[in-house]
C-alpha cells in the first residue's frame, strides 16, 4: 500500500490512456499524485575537458553547482547549470548566467570589451557582485546570503549610467 505522494517520470512522447493508467494504479493502491515529469537528465563531464583553459570568447557551460573554493575566468560569458556556493568566485569577460542562486563572487564584463554583460540567477544572493568596473555589496549584517527559497524568482544585474542595478524578472 502506498503513503506517500508519488511522481511519475513519462518518457518521450507518451499516450495519455497510458498516463491515465499509471495515475488509476496509483490511486487503487493508495498514493496519491505528487507531479508528473520528465526524466532527470545527467550528464557527465570529463575532468580533462572540465581542466581545460579557455582559449577562446566562446560560452563555457559548467552543467553542475559551484562549490566553495572554486575560482573559475573565462574568456566569453559562463553559464551555471546550478548554484554558485559562497566562497566559489567566477571571472567573467561576458555574462554571467545562473540557473540557481547565486551566493558566491561572480565578475561580469571583466576586461570591458563585452559590450552590456548581464548577472543572471534565481536569486542573486551574493555578498558581492561586479560588472565591469562597478561593485556592488549587500548591505552590512545583510541575511541575504542564507537566502534558499526555492520560489524565488530570477534577478537580473545590469549597468545603467555606471552604477549596477538589479531588477526582478
């Protein structure tokens, strides 16, 4: 008998009969429906390609979080498929994209020849963020950096008249 909520993975294109079917299963056994989604992809990176300078202005994707500890330059812009952990730093000549919470220093525009880098992430929640030769900090004794909901919604940093201003997506 089933107690708990339960989540179906649906693989490709699937019939809705079928979908239908698995849910009756579930509820004659107890469960109730939990959510519906794809499958969780992994993917794994080499560490010899992982170690491998940038040597060109192409976007480097880093598909997994940064740990603190990490310090990362690239050349183009930097896309984490995940979060940036406080005491993790990325250096950045472009934008600097990520798909978590951003806690850790990150540098976007760094050199000045990217014409208007971005900070994206879902929060920014970093104690410092730089673009180009513009700082900005959280404000002393701030609790911005525990900041872990899960609901909170993509924040974008931009410079407008040499200062960084940060909007909500």
């Amino acid at each position: 008998m089933l107690t708990a909520q339960i989540t179906v993975e649906i693989q490709g294109d699937t019939h809705p009969e079928a979908v239908e079917a698995a849910l009756q299963g579930v509820r004659e056994a107890g469960g109730t429906l939990g959510r519906v989604r794809a499958p969780r992809l992994t993917v794994n990176m080499p560490a010899s390609v992982a170690a491998e300078p940038v040597t060109s202005a192409q976007t480097v994707i880093v598909p997994h979080s940064v740990r603190a500890g990490f310090r990362g330059e690239y050349r183009g812009s930097v896309v984490v498929l995940g979060d940036v952990n406080p005491g993790a730093e990325l250096i950045a000549a472009g934008d600097v994209i990520v798909a978590g919470a951003l806690r850790g220093v990150v540098h976007a525009g760094y050199g000045g020849t990217h014409p208007d880098p971005i900070v994206w992430a879902r929060p920014i929640a970093s104690a410092q963020i730089r673009i180009g030769d513009a700082v900005a900090r959280a404000p002393e004794g701030s609790s911005n950096m525990r900041r872990t909901d899960r609901t909170e919604r993509a924040e974008r940093a931009y410079l407008q008249d040499g200062m960084i201003v940060i909007d909500v997506q």
